[in-house]
C-alpha cells in the first residue's frame, strides 16, 4: 500500500521566524499522526530554522524550487545540494514557477535529475488550465506535462518521485476539483501514463497527490480516492488547525486512523 503524503506548500509566506512559530503550533497534533507522511515546504530563508525545529520527529522539510546545475555563477539560485543539506523532499515546476518564472518542461526534467542525483525526493507538479479543460485537452496535456517530466528516468526513479496533480484552476481558488475529476486525472492519466511508459508496477510505486483548494471540509472526500494518495496544500497549510485537520482527515479517509 502507497503511504499518503500530505505536504504543505508554504509558497512566499511566513518569515523564518514565523514558520517556525507556525511549525510548533502543528507539531503535538501531528506527530502522532505517523500514518501520514507530513512535510513542511517553506521559503529557501525559513527552511533551515524549521528543519531544526522539526529535527527527532518524522516530520518532513520540502524546498520549493532548486537549480539544476550543482554550483558556479547562477546569482539568485540555490542548488541541488544546497538543498538536500535541510530537505528530503523538493517542489519542481509548480505551476505558478511554470507561469511566473518561466520554466518549461525541459527544465523541469533536468531539475528532477538533478534532485534525483543528491538524494532529494521530487514532488512534480503538473496540471492544466481552465481553458484547456473546458477544450476537453485535460488528459493529452497532462499526459504530455508526465512524459517530458520523467523523460530518461528510469523505472525505480520514477517509483520514488512523487507526482502532484494540480489544476491550475482549482490553486488558491476555492473550488477544488471534484473527487471524481481528482480520481479521474490522478489515476487515469497520471498513472495510467506511467504504466504505459514504464510498467504496472513502477505505476502502481508512485505516489500522486492532488493539489488546488484542498481544505478541512473536502479533504475527506478527496483523499478517500484511491488513485489519490494525499495532496499538496498551500492556502490551508498555514493555518495550524486547517492543516492537522486535513493530515487527520486523510488518516481516516485511507482507514489509517
Ligand atoms: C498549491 O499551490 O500547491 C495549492 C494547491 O494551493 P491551494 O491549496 O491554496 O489551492
């Protein structure tokens, strides 16, 4: 049985400080909850001071971006052992990277290698818009986001990445996909893809969350899909309560509580 990750994508909020404040408010409701895999992914600046405040608990510390290229002069960028120094885990072409920062699907799939390469789990983010829903293009372009990510990577790589489905419609705007439509995309494309280009297995190894308005009251629903194995949360991760609720809620969706 694939473990349910629920990470939480802090985006450019909480100052260090800040961050740590909101970790130790979580961190005796969370812990218990071991069932759940359950990371923090904070900004570049808050990471160190919240992988030390989570340090001898299980709690997991994600980055939310890193450079391919493993050091020289990138002025700006963090590299993939810079981040692998505080983090297991790493967030690789958001979608608001892809739009705001322009990264493309080469880049991501080099950023996945590079993070693959110093030990770093990749959560890859991939989704389509409301215009290419509405056109009824949300599978070829899904599908196509997944073949470029994983392009060269082997099958054992792609059983340990994890792969977040994340309707850029549904991030940060309160209307979550339906669980039906999470369920639909999560296992009839994104893995349904994987097991076409690698096998079943490798497919059935990797672990998918869904990612866009997941809150205390749908998170029930949503993580009790099946091909749904947690999310990615950004507006509710940083509000404690909101945030153990979901933890909690996807612990008793997956029968793990
Ligand atoms: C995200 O940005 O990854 C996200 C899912 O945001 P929100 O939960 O706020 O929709």
């Amino acid at each position: 049985m694939r473990k349910p990750i629920m990470a939480g994508n802090w985006k450019m909020n909480k100052t260090a400080h800040e961050g740590v404040e909101l970790v130790r408010e979580m961190m005796d409701d969370l812990t218990p909850i071991a069932s759940v895999e359950r990371v923090f992914c904070p900004t570049f600046l808050a990471v160190p001071d919240v992988s030390r405040a989570v340090e001898g608990t299980d709690l997991g510390v994600g980055a939310q971006n890193l450079y391919f290229e493993a050091s020289g002069a990138y002025t700006g960028e963090v590299s993939p052992e810079m981040v692998r120094e505080f983090c297991d885990y790493v967030i690789i072409g958001h979608s608001e990277r892809r739009e705001y920062f322009g990264e493309t699907d080469k880049g991501v799939n080099r950023k996945i290698k590079a993070a693959l390469d110093v030990g770093l789990t990749p959560i890859v983010c991939v989704g389509e818009t409301r215009e290419l829903r509405e056109q009824g293009k949300t599978e070829s372009w899904v599908r196509d986001q997944v073949v470029a990510a994983l392009d060269g990577l082997t099958a054992e790589q792609v059983a340990s990445l994890i792969m977040a489905y994340e309707p850029i419609w549904a991030i940060g705007t309160g209307l979550a996909a339906t669980p039906a439509d999470a369920e639909e995309v999560c296992g009839g494309v994104v893995r349904a893809t994987i097991a076409e280009l690698y096998d079943r297995a490798t497919a059935d190894a990797v672990r998918i969350q869904y990612g866009g308005s997941v809150s205390p009251a749908n998170a029930y629903e949503i993580m009790s899909q099946p091909n749904v194995d947690g999310g990615l949360v950004g507006g509710a991760s940083l509000k404690a309560s909101d945030f153990v609720t979901i933890v909690r809620e996807t612990a008793r969706a997956k029968g793990l509580s």
